[in-house]
C-alpha cells in the first residue's frame, strides 16, 4: 500500500474512531440522566409517609368494648390500614420505575461494551496503518538519502 493510500486509510480510521468515541459519551450521558432518575425517584421513596400503628390505635366502645374504627376486625385501625396501603402502593411504583430504569441502563451498559470493542479494534488498525506509514516514511528517505 503507497504513502498516499495509507494516510488516506489512517485519516478514516480516525475519523471512524472519533465517531466510537462520540458514540461512547452520548451513552455515558444517557446513562447519567438515568442515574439522576434513579436519585430522585429515591429521594421521593424518602418523602413517603411511613405508617405507624401507635399513631392510630383501635379505638373501643367503653360500654360494648367493641372496636369502633377497625371494621374488618384485625386489631388495625382503618386509618393505619389505609395509610399501610398508601405507603406500599408508593414504595411499589416507586420499585418499579427503578427497575425499569435499571433494565434501560443495562442495555446502555451492552451498547457501550459493544461501542468500546469496536473503538479497540479501530485503534489496533489505527496502530498497524501508522507503522505502514512510518515504514513507508523510513523506505522513501533511504531511497533518497
């Protein structure tokens, strides 16, 4: 291969290498924003009101000793019971959302191995085209030297 057509191909391949590296810190910005998804979908999970059973005791009928806000019976009272179903409904959608941004983040973890083997594999071809180039370089000035 001639010096021209050498230093065509090297001016490609780092074009082409370039571009992986574009590449590469796109899908690392990506999976930042997701992070700071994760972050605040945590720093909601915080803000949830955590139910506390001594904050609604059962109240009983001093006469008939029968419970007067625990309908179903299970020594709970009905608004501990309602704020109990508030709270993991939130932590809920809270773990779902994460998951599915987890499962987002791995696919960016597969694209950016994918777009890092492709960047080595350009470099090493990137380093062979530059010793035809110094080879090349080293020939012509023995020839005229």
């Amino acid at each position: 291969m001639g010096l021209a057509a050498s230093q065509a191909r090297f001016l490609g391949l780092v074009a082409r290498k370039s571009d992986k590296e574009y590449q590469g810190q796109q899908i690392n910005q990506a999976r930042t924003q997701l992070a700071d998804k994760t972050d605040s979908l945590f720093q909601s999970l915080l803000t949830l009101k955590v139910p506390n059973a001594a904050n609604d005791p059962v109240l009983y009928d001093s006469e008939t000793d029968a419970p007067l806000n625990d309908s179903d019976g299970d020594g709970l009272s009905n608004a501990y019971e309602a704020d109990l179903t508030a709270y993991s409904l939130g932590y809920q959608t809270v773990n779902v959302e994460v998951e599915k941004l987890h499962l987002e983040d791995r696919g960016l973890e597969t694209r950016l191995k994918a777009v890092d083997s492709e960047h080595q594999q350009i470099q090493t071809e990137v380093d062979a085209v530059k010793k035809v180039i110094d080879k090349n370089i080293e020939t012509t000035f023995k020839t005229f030297g």
